[in-house]
C-alpha cells in the first residue's frame, strides 16, 4: 500500500516546440522589421543569424541544465543553484523585468496591428515635468492606447486563469506558419535582387551596423528560454527539453532571415523604416498577394496573424513571469506572499498583478526600440551567467548533477555563450546599457537589504570554493515525486473525482484486479491553471482542494475490503481529463476503469477526445462506467464482433466468475440463420458458449434496449465507425447508453487503426 504525489508530465515535444517558435514569432516578424531596416538596411538579416549563433550557444547549456534540473524558474533557477543567491537575485529580477519588457514590447505591437483596422483616441495628458522643469506635451499614441486595452485583456485572462492549451497552442504556431510560408513564397516570386543592394547601406553605418542591430533584434530570441520555465511539466525531458530549445532555435533563426530577405527583396529597405511605415509585413503583404488578385485578403490574413503572434508571445511572457516570481519565492530571494494562489481562480494573483502593473507602466512611458533593446540587455545578462552556471555545475562535480543530456564540445560552448551574451551588450547605446544596469544593480541591492538575511540556499560555487564537503548540495530532483511501477503486476488505474460514484468503480477495478492477481492504482487529479507552478500547487494541495486525500481513503478502505493491494496516487496537472491517458502511460496500466460522462468526453461514442483520437492510439484498454448502481446480476453483451467485444466478452467472464452473473449475448442480424452461427462460433471462442443467447434482426439500437429491459448492466463495445460520421450523424453507442435505465459499461481497446480508419471507419 503507498500514497504518493505526482507532478504531472502535461508537455510533449511538439507542444515545447510551440511554446518557444509562438513566443519568438511574434517579435521577430511583426514588430521589429521597420526598426531592423533602419538600423542595418539589408544586412539585418545578417543580424538575425547572429542573434540567432548567439541563442544557440545559450540554448544548448540550458538544455543540458534543464535535463538535469528540470525545476520551475528556468534560467534562473540554474544561476541560483550554482552561483548562489547573490547573482540569483540580478537573474531573478533581471529575467522577471526582461519578461516585463518583452511583454511590453509584444503588446505595443499587437496595438500597431489593432489600429490598422480599429482606430483609437490619442488624448494628451498635458505637459510633463520633473523638479518644475518642463518636458513638454505628453500624450499617448493610438498604439499605447490599443496596448493598455490589450494588455489589460491579457492581465486579466492570465488573473482569472483562463487556459492557454498546449493544443491550442499547437494550432496557433501551426496557422502562423502555414500563413508565413505562404507569404515567403508569393513575396519571393516578387523579390528583387537589386532591391538588396548595397547590402550594408552606408546610411546605416556598413557593416559595423550589423552587430548594434543585433542587440536591437536579441529580443526575437528570448522564446526559447521559456520552455525551461516549464521543464518540470515536460514528458520525457532529457529526449524532448533539448529537441525543443535548440529546434526551436534553429526553426525560428531560418524564418527571420529568409523572411528579413523577403521584405527587403520586394521593398527597398527604407520605405520599411518607422518612418514610413509601423507594420512593414502589412505593406509587402499587399504587394505579394497582390500578384494573385488577392490584396486585400492578403493584407488581412497578415493582420490576423500580427494579432495573434502578439497576443500569444505577450500571454506567454506574462505566465513566465509567474513562474519566476514562485521559483525566486520558493528560495526566499521574495515573500512568497507573491506566490500565493486566489481563493477563488487558483493562479497566482498578487504576481501577476505587480507584473501586469509594470508591463502597463512600461508601455505608457516606452517605446518599441527601447523596451526591445532593454529586454534584449536583462537576458543577454541572464545567459551569460546561465553559461557560467553551467561551467560551476561541471567543475564542481555535484553529485547531484547528473544530466540526461550533455553540451558538445565542452567547455568551448559555455565559454562561448558566456563571451558572446556579454560582449553583444557592448554595441547598445549607453542609456540602454544604464537602464538595464539600474535593474542589475537594484538585484544586488535587493539582496543585501533583504534577500541576504532570509535566503537559507547556498550556490555550489561557493561550496565547492570553500570545499565544503560536509554540506551536501540541494538535491535537484526530478519533478515526479513517487516511485513509479515496476510493471510486473497486471496494474489497474482508477481515476477518481466523484465520491458519489468512488465505490462502484472501486467495486469493478477490484474485481478484475483480483480476478488478474494484480493491484489497483486509485488517482485523483487535482487540477490547477496554466499560470501556477506544479511545485507549487503540491507543496498546497489544500488551497486548490481542501479534502483532496478523502476520495482515496475511500478507495483505500473500498479496496481492501476486496482483498486486492491498492496503491493511491494524488497527480497535480495543467490538466484534467486528458491527463488520464498520460496517468496510464506512466503507470504502466494494463486497464483503466473510470467514471463515463458522454458530453465530458466529447459524446463521440469513444472515450478519447476527437483530437487525441486522431494522434495516438489509447495506451492500453480502458472500462468506462455510465453509473446507475453497480449491480451485475443480469449482464447483456451485445456484439458484433471486433476488439471491444472482445474486451467485453473478458470482463462478463470476470464478472461471471466473482459474482455469479446471469450473461446474455445479444446479436443484431440481417439473416437470423447467419446470426446464429455467428454468434455460435463468437460465443465458443470466447469461452460465453454455455451463456444466453439471443439474435434479432432489425434496428440495433431498439433491440438493444428491448433486452436491456430486463439487464442490470450492459456493456458495450466503444464505435468502429469514423470520427468524421460521428461528427455528421452522432454516436450510436451514446444514445443506447443515454437510454437506458441500467449502468452502462463502454469497453475501449487500442487497435493501432490507421489515420484512415480513425477518419472514415
């Protein structure tokens, strides 16, 4: 008997993938190419791959930390861990400001994009001064004015904890690629050699303008870290957490120079400054589309895609914030007053609202350029010391440290990054590099005056400095908290949520359990938004459900009344229903017995989602029970044959056997005499031979429920039939089940069928 806690692994790759090519997408792309043009003509394509060089560098050292340490906080997780919390404070609050910056600089241009359409006020808000000394008329752009509106939007999505899915996710990043391919490749048809040269315009300063204006466009890369701030949350982190930082690295550099050559193929580079134009992707997209009669539709298509691109790299920004402030809260650098969850939303509020506070505040008094080139300053400062994070974690031979994925070319890439991050700051103007050093020095500052007395974490810089080997560093340990299965038992999973419903799936759970000489999991799946920590929410199950351990006591005592072993699990998720299926891939489940709502579970006659069930198969067989009272006196299989009959036919044996039940079979014909020998041959193979049997022909919904009439419980094979007739015509496994007076048993197994099957049956 155990009772564990599990983070849940909600992430895969793909949705990784997103969450760094969506965040950098919508910088690179549609707010900076008219500052970019301005700053490096044609070569600041150049730039990009640069920027690009440099985050790769970077990139790789995260992805070996976060195998490793794949703990909430990400880059700054890894700076405190092995610099200790002096610089982990500058990390703390240079990656939260960076992260304020950024979204900042992502809503400014989503309101770039709103006023292409939606024109808005711009009200003057008098003169300015400071110490009487007048600064003149300040007011507020159309665009600030359409960025506060959207920037409370996304404050109050992210307050409220409204879900931002990895699926979701996925469909946004998949629609602005298709959109930007289409447009790279109607505007290369349109593309102008000569449009290109010089390639370093004089105007701009030639080639020496190429690395100022990388700085400027560093902020287009700052995507990738954020799949470190979810490591904890990923699937299989040390295959999926480099594949995903350094693919979305390499993906998104590709992207920003063949579609910076595009822009300046098709419009010389300085009708794209900000003097002519703010949203330069717009005016190309008039022209490329235009060479297929379709301007308009072009130019709006690219506004939807602005729109969304900022939207979904602001949100992001602003959900990585909370991450942040409850990695820095959990290592006392903060009060974790700021971590602390609503009563009502589950999100982390009091963090989310200081941060939505600043990221208003820096819209008002910023401008696209320098909030760029200030968030682009605070994480160039961050990655150095990520790198030398790295360099501490291998030298010092933490014990600990033991990462699943390992850096080539050792120790020439860390020192690299580190080199590199710093020595780009260099080509800022020196207000920018004086406005982010403001934010550096207040990190020390801060920890000094507060930090210092209360932070109880000491770096393993400073320990192995001092060759402190009495003191063992703090275990970096994986985010999944219990011991997993050995897989040895026939395993039964048993998701549980309604206490109303506990003893009866117990009940069944047991008896094939018992029937199979296994064990029973009991799971409950505690459910908190995108925008709190997994880690955080264990540490304080009772504020996201005050009696979240009485379901499976239940189970527990339910179980053993039975005689079978049982084994409770409480899994926190991003998750709820779907989270099921990666309960069972982690347990190792040969069955899962669970509770049945058709509407929860899409009402498509199959327990899947109708997105899950065209990605993967089901990881092992599944039992859903529609819960009328557990009575399985008189049982009624009806058939036709296949797979989940088969599953059918195994548990009317079990039930046979455990509880002396009465089994009819049930066969809906079109020839009687076939029928018969059917279901003589099915009923023989199946071991049923000496049970009841009853062919009829006609309509198989009403002779179903004809026999059900005097059934306690039928069970049922899950649909064959395809997802795209269920859609038109519905399910009629559902309407059977929704019909009848007596619980209802939905047997499911995996059957490999091919993306054709899954479509059409």
């Amino acid at each position: 008997m155990s009772d564990d806690e599990e983070l849940a692994k909600d992430l895969g790759l793909l949705s990784a993938l997103t969450i760094g090519v969506g965040t950098m997408i919508g910088a690179g792309i549609f707010v900076l190419p008219g500052q970019a043009a301005a700053a490096a003509g044609p070569a600041v394509a150049l730039s990009f791959v640069i920027g690009g060089g440099i985050s790769l560098l970077t990139a790789m050292s995260a992805s070996e930390l976060g195998t490793a340490m794949p703990k909430a906080g990400g880059s700054y997780y890894y700076v405190n861990h092995a610099l200790g919390p002096l610089f982990g404070s500058i990390a703390g609050w240079g990656n939260w400001m960076g992260l304020a910056f950024a979204s900042a600089f992502y809503t400014l241009g989503f309101g770039e994009y709103l006023a292409t359409f939606l024109p808005m006020p711009a009200p003057s808000l008098g003169t300015l001064a400071i110490a009487g000394l007048s600064l003149g008329p300040f007011g507020l752009s159309e665009f600030q004015v359409g960025a506060l509106l959207a920037g409370t939007v996304f404050i109050t999505v992210n307050y409220v904890g409204a879900k931002e899915t990895g699926s979701i996710q996925i469909v946004i990043v998949t629609v602005l690629v298709a959109i930007l391919t289409a447009f790279s490749v109607l505007g290369f048809l349109q593309a102008d050699v000569s449009t290109l040269m010089p390639f370093f315009p004089s105007e701009t300063g030639g080639a020496t303008a190429v690395l100022p204006a990388t700085g400027l466009v560093f902020v287009s890369f700052l995507g990738f870290a954020k799949i470190t701030t979810v490591a904890e949350e990923l699937k299989n982190p040390g295959r999926n957490l480099p594949l995903a930082v350094i693919g979305s690295v390499l993906i998104v550099t590709a992207m920003y120079a063949v579609i910076m050559v595009v822009l300046m193929g098709v419009v010389n580079w300085r009708q794209l400054g900000p003097d002519f134009t703010t949203t330069p992707v717009l005016d190309v997209a008039e022209i490329a589309f235009g060479t297929v009669g379709l301007a308009a539709f072009g130019v709006a298509l690219l506004t939807f895609a602005g729109l969304l691109a900022t939207a979904s790299s602001a949100n992001a920004s602003i959900l990585a914030s909370s991450r942040i402030n409850f990695a820095m809260g959990r290592d006392r650098l903060i009060t974790s007053k700021l971590s602390e969850v609503h009563p009502r939303f589950a999100t982390p509020y009091r963090s989310i609202a200081v941060t939505g506070g600043l990221i208003l505040g820096f819209i008002v008094v910023g401008d696209v350029k320098t909030l760029a080139k200030a968030g682009s300053v605070l994480h160039l400062i961050v990655y150095g010391m990520l790198n030398l994070a790295l360099i501490v974690m291998r030298e010092s031979e933490a014990e600990e440290y033991d990462p699943d994925w390992t850096v080539p070319l050792y120790p020439i890439v860390p020192i690299l990054g580190a080199i590199t991050s710093f020595g780009l700051i260099a080509f800022m103007k020196p207000i920018e590099i004086a406005l982010s050093l403001v934010f550096v020095g207040g990190g020390v500052v801060w920890y000094f005056l507060y930090a210092r007395g209360k932070a109880d974490k000491t770096g393993i810089l400073s320990q192995y400095i001092l060759s402190n080997a009495d003191e063992v560093p703090d275990p970096a340990v994986s985010a999944a908290k219990s011991v997993q299965p050995d897989g040895g038992q026939y395993r039964v999973l048993v998701p549980l949520a309604n206490p109303e419903t506990e003893r009866d799936l117990i009940t069944l759970a047991s008896a094939v359990a018992k029937q199979r000489g296994g064990v029973v999991d009991a799971v409950h799946v505690i459910t908190v938004p995108d925008q709190t920590s997994l880690e955080y929410a264990s540490d304080h199950l009772e504020e996201f459900e005050e009696e979240y351990h009485a379901v499976l006591d239940d189970a527990r005592t339910d179980a053993e009344t039975f005689g079978v072993e049982v084994e409770t699990h409480t899994i926190v998720s991003h998750r709820g229903y779907e989270e099921i299926f990666d309960a069972a891939r982690t347990h190792d489940s040969d069955l899962v017995v669970m509770g049945w709502d058709p509407e929860a579970h899409g009402g498509s006659g199959r327990l899947e989602s109708r997105t899950s069930e065209l990605g993967a198969d089901l990881p092992c067989d599944f039992l859903a029970l529609r819960d009328r009272g557990f009575d399985p006196e008189h049982v009624l299989l009806p058939t036709a044959g296949g797979p989940e009959s088969d599953l059918s036919a195994e548990l009317a044996s079990i039930l046979r056997r455990e509880y002396d039940s009465e089994v009819t079979l049930l066969h809906v014909a079109d020839d009687e005499d076939r029928g018969v020998a059917f279901m003589d041959d099915w009923a023989r193979d199946h071991g049923l031979s000496d049970v009841n049997i009853r062919v009829e022909t006609g309509d198989t919904e009403a002779a179903i429920e004809r026999a059900a009439r005097d059934a306690t419980m039928v069970l049922l094979g899950a649909t064959e039939r395809g997802l795209l007739s269920r859609i038109v015509d519905g399910s009629a496994v559902i309407d059977v089940a929704e019909n009848l007076d007596c619980s209802v048993v939905l047997a499911e197994r995996p059957t490999g069928r091919s993306l054709r099957e899954r479509l059409f049956g």
